[in-house]
C-alpha cells in the first residue's frame, strides 16, 4: 500500500509499462475525501476512470484490461478536484490468457 498526501487540485502518479492483454487491479482509499482513479495514454487521454465502488462506497476500483501495448499512467485524485488530505493506494498488474470455448488452451507464462 502506498500513502500521499494531495491537495486540493493535485493528484499522484504512476508510470506503468504495459503489454496488451495485462491487467491491471487497483484501488484507492482516504478517510479526508472521495478519492478517484484514472489511466490515461500516452497521448493522455483518459482509458479507464472510477470514482466509486458502487453507490455508498466511496473506495475507487479498477479492473482494466490493457488492449494496447505502450507506457500508461495511473492517477489518484479527489473526486472533482475539490479536497487534499491523505490517501492510500496499490495497484498491480497481471497477465491474462484468451480462451476459447469448447477447445483446450495451454499458456505458457
């Protein structure tokens, strides 16, 4: 689990590498606000958001499955913008495997 403090308007990253077919699991938890996450491309474009679990449970999820190789980043940040305070976060990667229905499927990893 990784700590940091934000304020208001400022958010924390993470450059990750990413091969297409990985997943990535993350999520996020703050006592002082509602915090959001978000990967965004290389170009910057946002690929995946989550401000909520579900409704009444402020603690963003990701579960993103990459289509793209190339260099993404990971943001925290309060939802809106709006407050700082403290906020713990961890994520990682997976590999992933296709299968196909019916037939037998061998994955070398």
């Amino acid at each position: 689990m990784i700590k940091s403090i934000l304020t208001p308007g400022d958010f924390v990253e993470w450059k990750i590498k990413l091969r297409a077919g990985e997943i990535v699991i993350g999520e996020a938890d703050s006592d002082a606000f509602d915090p959001a996450m978000e990967i965004l491309d290389e170009k910057g474009a946002v690929v995946f958001k989550n401000d909520d679990r579900y409704p009444g449970d402020q603690r963003p999820l990701a579960l993103w499955r990459c289509d793209k190789e190339g260099e993404y980043r990971l943001h925290v940040r309060s939802f809106q913008n709006k407050a700082g305070g403290q906020v713990f976060t961890r994520f990682q990667t997976y590999e992933s495997l296709d299968l196909s229905a019916g037939g037998m499927v061998e994955g070398v990893f």
